[in-house]
C-alpha cells in the first residue's frame, strides 16, 4: 500500500470513532452506529455525529452503494473571539482532515470506481455553533427534519437508478448506474440553485407588485424563514459582541493591566479596582448600558 495512503488511514483511525459496526461480506452491507469524529485533543465536542450509518453495494468490481444516513449532528466551534478559526480548521491544520483521497476529484471522474446508487436521509440534523473561549453557544441550535428533503431524495435516486453508456468496448457498450461524487455534488448543487432561484422569482412577482397571485406556500415559509433567521441573527450578533467585549475586558486587557499595576508598587487590590474603574469608564457593562437606554 502506497506511504502516504496508510498515513490518510492512520489519520482517519485518529478522528473517527463509532460504538459499534457490522459488515456483511456475502450480502454486502456494512452499518455503523454513532459515528464520530472529533479532534484527539479535545474530544469533549465531537464536530460531526451521525446516529447511524447504512452502505449496500451490488458487486465488489464497480460498486454501487446505496447510503442510509440517519440523525446527524454537526458542530462549528469558533476558537477564538473574532470567529476566524473553528475546530473543522484545527482538523485540518493539525490532522490533515478530511484526506486527500476522499476529498481530491479523480482524474477521471467518469470511471470512478465507487458510484452512488440512492441516498435516503432519516430522521433530522442539527447544527450547533459554539463559542470555545466564551464556553457558550453563539446561536440557537438550527435543527432540520430530513423528512422536508424528500423531493430532492427522489430527484437524486431517480438519476442515480438511470443506466448510462460508461464507453464503448469493441462493438459492445460498457454501461454504468450510479453517480460519482463529482456528478452527486453537482445534481445536489443544482436542485439547490433551482429552487432558490424558483423563490425568488416569486417573491420578485409579490414585490414589484406585478399583480400575480403567489399562493406558494413553499415561498410563505422562506420567506417567513428568512425574516425569523435575519432576527436571530440581529440577536445572536449583538448579543455575541456584548459578551466578547466583556471577556477581553476581564481576561485580556484587565489582566495585562492588573498586571502592570502590580509591577508599579500597587497592592493586587489597588490595581483591579483602578484597572475596573478605567474599563467601566470605556466599556460600560450591560447593566449600566440598560440603565442609560431606559433614561
């Protein structure tokens, strides 16, 4: 096996977790349950969680697999306080993950070895932003039932059990069922560009006021989403600011002063209420900053 394929497995052996897996050779079929993965050094929040996961292939020379992905859970953690990095980053920058060979195109996309044959997404998938220094979440969890997919789960499996010619052998035709991953992101890419699209013609027709009727219950609901996210996001931005201006506040620039303080001849006492009053002065506290607005 080449070098540098056993180092990306021996890096995937590091990150990945699961509670238990089966694999059925003759009926070739392999489950895992409570898939993980998650930095080695801070396994306290796995970035990604999937409840379960089911793979079906028809043959072992040019498979075919059917993928079941049931309960997802994926998390961005911020590691700092300007939100530049997260763990997916650290992963990366630490590990190497994901590796090249699951992430890199084949230089030849349409004989790719491994085809997907169906994708059917169970239950729901919650994504969970955190903030790492500040130990709390920045957002409300946004959580997603799969089951509101579904159309696009038929659209996918319906080009997926179409036969296509692979190329020509002689007089005979190779023929081919499946996607490779290039062809699946693009399909998947695509149905979503379609239907944001769709939506915003129809919201464009309501908005200039053209006279059309816009009875879709699909665009009520975006637009009614999208009015609810743009608060949530207001909220959560203000609210985050706040609450990073008070951590520097304590731990950056409160201490480095204390410090210095310290080192001119004041007592540790002197130096934090003299290092408090100044930053109170500069950055007043919720509270006092509630308190001026009600005035």
């Amino acid at each position: 096996m080449p070098s540098n394929v056993t180092a990306e497995l021996k890096v995937i052996d590091l990150v990945c977790r699961c509670d238990s897996s089966y694999l059925d050779v003759w009926h070739r079929e392999l489950e895992i349950i409570n898939f993980t993965i998650s930095n080695p050094n801070n396994t306290a929040y796995s970035a990604l969680r999937v409840g379960r996961l089911f793979l079906r292939w028809d043959s072992y020379r040019r498979p075919c697999v059917e993928i079941v992905v049931e309960d997802v859970d994926v998390l961005v953690e911020f590691v700092n306080l300007i939100l530049s990095k997260t763990n997916w980053n650290e992963l990366k920058e630490e590990y190497d993950f994901p590796p090249r060979m699951l992430v890199e195109e084949s230089e030849m996309p349409a004989d790719s070895f491994a085809r997907i044959g169906g994708l059917y997404l169970l239950g729901r998938t919650k994504v969970s932003v955190r903030s790492r220094p500040l130990k709390k979440d920045v957002i409300n969890d946004v959580v997603l039932e799969f089951a509101s997919l579904q159309e696009l789960m038929t659209f996918v499996n319906k080009k997926a059990c179409q036969e296509r010619i692979l190329h020509q052998d002689g007089k005979k035709s190779v023929t081919v069922k499946g996607l490779t991953p290039e062809e699946f992101t693009a399909l998947v890419g695509g149905w979503f560009k379609t239907k944001v699209s769709s939506m915003l013609k129809e919201a464009t027709k309501f908005a200039i006021g053209t006279g059309a009727q816009v009875d879709s219950p699909e665009l009520t609901n975006a637009l009614n989403l999208a009015k609810k996210v743009a608060t949530q996001a207001q909220e959560a931005a203000k609210s985050y600011s706040l609450d990073a201006v008070d951590f520097a506040k304590q731990n950056v620039i409160g201490t480095s002063a204390a410090i210095k303080l310290t080192k001119w001849g004041l007592s540790p006492r002197e130096a934090n209420e003299v290092v408090g009053s100044i930053l109170e002065s500069l950055f007043p506290s919720r509270d006092n900053q509630q308190a001026s607005n009600d005035v």
